[in-house]
C-alpha cells in the first residue's frame, strides 16, 4: 500500500470519497496542482474560512489596504480573483494545510465541540446527494439535458450542463444542531 494511503486519517478519507463522488482527481502522490485546480482549492478554503469567521464566529472580517478599508459581514457576499505568479510550492502547501487544520480544529476545542461527529455526519450529508439507479427514471423527466455519470455499482452522479452536481432527492442537510446540542449535555 502507498505510503499516503497507509497513513491516511478517517476524515481524509472521507473527504477523499466526496471528492471521487464529484469526479474530482485524487492523485495517490504528491503532484503539481493545475492553475484551475489550485484556483478552485484556494476559492473553496476562503469560502470555508469567511463563512466560518462571519457565520460561525458572528465576526465582521475588515480588511485594510492601504488606507481604505473594506468591511465583510457575510461569506455570500464575497468573491475572490487570483493571479498565478509561480508554481505551487508542495512543501509550503502541505505546512499550510496542517496548519489550518490545527487552527480549525483547534477552534473546536476551544469551543468545546468534538469534530469527529460533526465530521461524520456531514459526510454523511455529502454522500446522501447521490443518485440511485430508482431515482434515476425520475432525474430523466426533471432534468432532460443532465449527464448521468456512473460512480459505482449503485450510485450515480448527474451533472448539468455548467458541471454541477445536481443533489438526489434522497439528500438531506447535516443535522449538526442536534449534535452540538446533546454534546452540551
């Protein structure tokens, strides 16, 4: 077995399964990310990041340039743009992401919150956006022009025009207000 895979923690994992889900490439070796791939990666962690401080912290981000000063109070409000100016740095890369998820996980803690299953049930959430072959006869009538993508022996993807997953009617949200809820007993 690889050393990444022999080595890999059940969150990664999990996560790894949700991005094969959504046919994203899951490389078992350290390479180089395309520009497209690491401008999605860099959009997905400062979506998460903003959305976790405004939302999930109550804070209102002030970023200042200079002397002007730009206020973000919502996630939802804010899009990012990024020039490619060298090659990704894998080193760099991967103290990055320990760190941040040290940072994350350390705001758990501090908050008292116990990540495994949060970590479970919003795998489990991800993974309910599958399709069964039953509900497929459904996705043809409602949507027509979608692709239906074969994942494995039981589940599909489909896929509209502009690339989207669309959820199956089988998806359900992570219920993660009952989780903090009863650890707060």
């Amino acid at each position: 077995m690889l050393y990444a895979l022999a080595h890999m923690e059940s969150q990664q994992l999990r996560v790894k399964e949700f991005m094969q889900f959504f046919g994203q490439d899951c490389p078992e070796k350290p390479v180089q990310l395309d520009e497209e791939t690491a401008k999605l990666r860099a959009n997905l962690i400062l979506e998460e990041v903003f959305e976790t401080i405004c939302d999930g912290l109550g804070l209102t981000v002030c970023i200042a340039h200079g002397d002007k000063s730009v206020k973000v109070d919502n996630a939802k409000n804010v899009k990012f743009s990024y020039i490619k100016e060298k090659e990704v740095d894998l080193v760099e890369l991967a103290d990055g992401i320990s760190d941040i998820s040290v940072v994350s996980y350390g705001t758990a803690l501090a908050a008292g919150i116990d990540m495994e299953p949060v970590d479970k049930e919003v795998a489990r959430s991800n993974n309910s956006k599958a399709w069964s072959k039953n509900d497929l006869e459904t996705a043809k009538t409602k949507y027509p022009t979608a692709k239906v993508e074969k994942y494995s022996e039981t589940l599909y993807r489909l896929v509209r025009e502009d690339g989207k997953i669309i959820k199956s009617p089988s998806y359900s949200p992570a219920n993660l207000e009952e989780i903090i809820e009863n650890q707060k007993k």
